[in-house]
C-alpha cells in the first residue's frame, strides 16, 4: 500500500484552513449579532435605524443595522460553504 504524503498533507491543510475560516465567520456573526442588539439597547429599543438622530445613519440605529447585516453576511458565507458541501458530497 503507498499512501501520498503530499496529497495527504495537501487535504489536510485545506480542511484546517477552511475549518478555521468557517469557524471564524460564525464567531464573527454571533459577535455582530451581539453588537448590533447592544446598538439597539443603547438606541432605547426603537430597532435598527429607528433612532431620533440626524446622523445619517452614523448613530446607534445605523450601528445596529451594520452590525446586523455584516453578522447576516457572516451567517450567509457559512452557509454557502454547508451547502457547497453537501453539494460534492450528494454528487
């Protein structure tokens, strides 16, 4: 039995990249989640992009809706990369 060392080596490190990477957007998400309900408490509750000032969106309400559509795009990158592999594992 000859095993490839490289093409073993080669597998395995894209898997800890990959694993990695996915672990961290996850986190990622969860973290913008947290920081956007905090935007949203510190707002007085009124939503995202519901606060009383004239910022431009610079004030809690424009916090709150960055943070929740980049946890959002976090949460959708993890979920491409789940359904890709679903997809070469199914055939």
């Amino acid at each position: 039995m000859n095993i490839d060392w490289a093409a073993l080596g080669s597998v395995f490190g894209v898997s800890l990249l990959v694993t990695v990477g996915l672990v961290g957007a996850f986190a990622l998400g969860i973290a913008g989640l947290s920081r956007a309900s905090a935007a949203t408490a510190e707002d007085g509750g009124a939503g995202a992009g519901g606060g009383t000032g004239t910022g431009g969106g610079t004030g809690a309400g424009g916090r709150a809706l960055l943070a929740r559509l980049g946890a959002y795009a976090c949460f959708g990158v993890c979920l491409a990369a789940v359904a890709f592999g679903i997809y070469v594992i199914v055939g």
